[in-house]
C-alpha cells in the first residue's frame, strides 16, 4: 500500500543521506568501504521492492556520474557501470511494460551505450536465446520479437545514440583486405559497435537468433496461427534488418578509405548472409524494389526467394561469370529442399526438383558450345552426389562422347551407388536385427503377462466373480497320432459360480519345435450346448521355440442345470511361422488376426474334457 511504499522509500533515503555524511568525515576512504557499498545496495533493493525504479536508477546514475564519490564508496566506475546494466537489463526483460518503457527512455542506458556500446547492448539482448539448443527450447511467448516493447522503438533508441569512434576486440588488427579476400565472406563476423547502425543491426540480429545458430527446424514461426502478433511482427522487423544493412553497405562505402577498415565489406557479407538464411521472413518483393541495379549477388538471391531460380542462375553465372557462386546458390536451394522436407512442408514451391538442374539448363543456354558443354560436364561432375543424375544425363546434348563424362561422372557415380547400395543393405541388417529383438522382448512380455489368471485382461472383463477352485493339472492328449511340431500340453480348469476357465500350458520344447502362431484352446463343441457355451478364447500369438505360454478358453456354464457329465470336445490350433533362413526368426511376429501370417496351420483333437455339477462347489 501507500504507506508501506512512503516508508521503504523514507529509509531508503536515511540510508543514503548517512552514507555521504560518513563519506565526508571519515579521513581515509580504506577504513570502510564494504560497509558503505553494502548499505548503498541495501537502499537500492528498497527503492526497487516498493517500485521506484526510477529513483533507484537515479542513485546509480549520480554516482556514475561522479567518480570521485563512487570510489570514496569502494566501486570503480566500471563496477557501478556493470552494476547499472544488469538491473536494467533484469528491469528490461522484466516482462512489464512500464518497466521496459523507463529503461528505453532512461538516460543512463543511453550513457552507457554511449561509454560502453557492448554492456550497453546487453541490456537490450542478455534475455536472448544464445545458441542453438536454447533456441529450440524456447517457448513461443518468449520470442524476444514479443517483447512488451516493439523491436523497432528499440532500433530507434538505439539509432539515436552516439557510441564512441573506437574498434571492437572482435575486429581489432582485421584489414580491409582480409575481408575483401574473402576472410569473413560468410556475414558471420561481429560489426564494430562504432555507429549507432552497428548497434541496431547487432541487435536486431540477435533478435533473429542468426548470430547464435537458430535453427530452422520446428521453428516457432511454422506453427504461427494466423493474424498472431509474432506473424505480423517478424516480417516487418526482417524488412527493417535488410534496409540497415543496405544503408549500411552504402553509407560505409562513400567514406571508406584505403587505409581504413572497409566497414562496407562488413555490412555486405552480413547482407547476402541474411538475404540467403533460411529463417528470414523479410518480403523480396519490396526489398528488390529498392535494391540498387548493381547489387547483382543480391538481386540473385532476392529473385531466388520469388522462385525465379533461373533468372537468379543466369545473373551469378553469366553476368557475375562465377560458377562458384551459381553452385553455392544451388548449394543452399539444396539445402532448403532438405529442411523443407524435414519440416514436411513446402516453403519454396518447388521441392521435389533438384536444385542443380536450372544451372546446368543456363551453363548449355551459352553461344560457345564447347564451353557449355564442358561446364555442364563440370557441374555434374561436382555435384554428382545430390544432382538427379538421369536427368542431368539428359540435359547433355547427344554430340558429348560418352568418354568425355565416363572419367568425371559415370565411373564415380557408379563407385558411389554401389557404395551406397552396401551401405544401405549394412543399415537394413542391423534395423532388421534391432527390429527382431525388440518383436523378441514384446513377444516374451506379452508370454510372461498371460501367464497369471488374475493378469489376463480379456477374463477380467467377464465379471466371472470369486475363484471357486482350481483342479490339478493334467496332460493334453491327441485323440490320435500328432504332428511333429505338435507342442507339449498341460490342462488346469478354473471354476468359478458361472463360468469355467481352462488354462492350457504350452511347452514348445519337442525335439522337433518349430516357432508356432496363433496357438488357441479351443472347445469346438459341447453335448449340452444350452449349459455349457465358449465365452472368449486367448491365443498365444507368438510361442518361440524352448518357450512355454498360456492359451485361454473360458465358458459360460449354468452348474444348476448339470445333471451329468457334460462333455467338451477341445482342439488345439496352432500355425508353423516361416522362418527368415539367415537370421532363423520369423518372419512375421504377427497373429493370424492381422493377416500377415502365411505358414501352414494345423488342428489337433484332443481328449475330451467332462464338467460336472460337483466341480463348482466348494468341497
């Protein structure tokens, strides 16, 4: 309430107000200097538990602001400076609005961006996922493009400081040669937080997550319901990250100079590495309006996000004469295709064409026919691994001779295939054998839980009520002369007040054992069909060889209606699985029921069994 928050804030003051009176008298700042700095933070964490933050910044602020006082107190500039940032970046990811509002305004944050552009960014980026793993945890509200603030009034503040003319660690010692020669083609190097357009494409790109690897796989942006704030956020945000760093690349170029860093060189890279990531969402349409004409490897990439890959092809190859370039571009085409796939979604239209065939189609479109067929051939030849190689046969005009590819392409593409095809027949052996151990443990799982009366789930549905007596076992005989693989047996009735359940143990261990399935107890028919009736049966649907398992028959029986002797009439079912000759498993784990089984099936008769009255008593 007000009066707790006036009270907080009044000590708060007390204690700051008898800090600087024991500043002032005490003759040698060493004799306490923890003490001081200890009831400084303590009035601190007041001012921020009853909300005023604002005043809290201001303390901070002041003794930044006077070095002399701060290191009477026992901190350095430097650590008030590191202190300041981490509350207002703890304030800044707060999730609060007016928080996030009064460090956005906060003068202090713009003289620390100012002093120090590095700590003054992280106020603004220490909440941002920093590598591939956090990224792919990340929830969907906590995207750093949610923010309560727009990212875009972020890249305004941050336009509008003036951080000081001096290099970064990063690219301390780094000419512009070795960026011209290529040395950080890849966009991945770090700008000098030197100009306020440096701050606010840093920031942007850690916003994006392309500066810590995010990943475009199950990506938060693929599950975006429509007309969501992120779906309208993120593509505008993407627009304004493309115009900075065109504006980048433009404004660095006129002031460059020969001995001086080429920031130029930096903005570029950072550009064509963004225009190619396949994560952006910026919109080619406008961006290529207000491309300049000669940004050439830009408007290839920008005609390539349109699918125009042709168009893009024949700029990188024709007009930029580089078939390094045209064969990266389809080297990221590729690239995507697989993401695409990955994501089972089709993002750049045209998946399921291979991304090296335009190139091949716009090297044989030159005038010189030599020349065009000795690049087709090149190109295929480099990219024999991914390319569609029938199709790219095709393409080839009929005047090639078959030994200008043989050496090049058909005798490697064949080395390769029946590389691929032995690697391919190794992987089947070894899922195959993983496949049978695991068919193998279900099989013995589903023998070992079928084995208990009280685990049999089908008999529980029943409703059969309490377990009047079980008799003792016995032995199954054929009624004549049984097969080979006829299995041994052994009968357990169980009696309950309407109902009897007969358990036939089946041993699978004769000398002659073959891997049976669908192995059932059946009672094919009864004297008394209107006493005794079959309720439900339970095959063993696999019985491995040396294994034994329980096969179930439970009948509907009314005891007051036996007279005599009710005799039933049992079979034994069972089919023989094929077995795979290599690995000696079946090859079907399946019952009959799904109907994947195909070996032959047997029917024994066996010895009948008689009910009486007497059974479903007690005594």
């Amino acid at each position: 309430n007000a009066a707790l928050i006036g009270v907080c804030e009044n000590v708060a003051d007390h204690i700051l107000k008898m800090v600087s009176t024991s500043w002032s008298l005490i003759s040698s700042p060493s004799k306490m200097p923890a003490l001081g700095m200890e009831f400084v933070e303590a009035s601190l964490w007041l001012l921020r538990c009853c909300g005023k933050y604002d005043k809290a910044i201001g303390v901070l602020k002041e003794r930044m602001d006077n070095p002399n006082k701060s290191t009477a107190g026992g901190w350095s500039y430097a650590k008030y400076e590191s202190y300041t940032a981490r509350m207002l970046q703890e304030l800044w990811s707060s999730g609060n609005e007016k928080l996030a509002k009064l460090v956005l305004k906060s003068s202090t944050t713009k003289k620390i961006l100012e002093v120090n552009p590095k700590l003054g960014l992280s106020i603004f980026t220490g909440n941002h996922p920093s590598c591939e793993k956090e990224w792919r945890e990340m929830k969907m509200h906590e995207d750093p493009l949610l923010h309560p603030i727009d990212p875009l009034k972020t890249v305004d503040r941050l336009k509008s400081v003036n951080p000081p003319k001096v290099l970064q660690s990063s690219t301390e010692g780094k000419s512009s040669e070795s960026i011209a020669s290529g040395t950080f083609d890849d966009g991945t190097i770090q700008l000098p937080l030197t100009t306020p357009l440096a701050l606010a494409v840093t920031f942007l790109e850690s916003a994006f997550g392309i500066s810590s690897r995010r990943s475009p796989l199950d990506d938060v942006y693929t599950l975006l319901p429509p007309g969501t704030l992120l779906e309208e956020r993120a593509p505008v945000c993407h627009d304004e990250l493309t115009y900075l760093l065109l504006e980048g690349v433009i404004s660095e170029k006129k002031g460059s100079g020969r001995d001086e860093l080429n920031l130029s060189k930096y903005y570029q890279s950072k550009l064509r590495r963004f225009l190619s990531w396949p994560g952006a969402m910026y919109r080619s349409e406008r961006i290529l309006a207000s491309l300049p004409t000669s940004f050439l490897r830009e408007h290839a990439l920008l005609l390539g996000r349109l699918g125009r890959h042709d168009e893009a092809l024949r700029i990188l190859y024709c007009d930029l004469s580089s078939l390094d370039l045209a064969l990266k571009y389809c080297d990221m085409l590729h690239s995507r295709k697989i993401i695409s796939q990955k994501r089972q979604i089709s993002a750049y239209g045209d998946d399921k064409r291979c991304a090296y065939l335009p190139l091949v189609r716009v090297a044989l479109s030159s005038k010189d026919s030599e020349k065009a067929a000795a690049s087709a051939i090149k190109i295929i030849s480099h990219r024999r691994d991914v390319i569609d190689r029938g199709e790219a046969l095709r393409l080839l005009p009929g005047s090639i001779p078959l030994s200008a590819v043989a050496r090049s392409f058909l005798i490697p593409a064949l080395v390769e295939s029946e590389s691929e095809v032995r690697r391919l027949q190794i992987a089947a052996s070894l899922l195959r054998t993983k496949y049978v151990d695991l068919k193998r443990s279900l099989t013995n799982a589903q023998i070992t839980s079928q084995a208990q009366l009280q685990n049999v789930t089908a008999l529980q549905k029943l409703d059969m009520g309490d377990l009047v007596k079980s008799s003792p076992s016995f032995k199954g005989r054929t009624s004549g002369s049984p097969a080979p693989s006829f299995p041994n047996i052994t009968l357990i009735r169980h009696f309950f007040p309407r109902h009897l359940v007969i358990q036939a143990r089946i041993s699978n261990t004769t000398v002659d054992a073959r891997i049976l399935g669908d192995v059932a107890f059946v009672v094919a028919e009864s004297s008394d069909e209107s006493v005794v009736t079959p309720a439900v049966e339970i095959p063993i649907k696999t019985l491995p060889i040396d294994s034994t398992g329980s096969a179930w028959c439970a009948l509907s029986v009314v005891p007051q209606r036996l007279d005599g002797a009710v005799g039933l009439t049992c079979e034994l079912r069972y089919t023989i699985l094929p077995v795979d000759i290599t690995t000696g498993t079946p090859l079907s784990f399946a019952g009959g029921a799904s109907g994947a089984t195909t070996g032959r099936t047997f029917v024994e008769e066996l010895q009948d069994i008689d009910v009486r009255q007497n059974d479903f008593k007690y005594f």
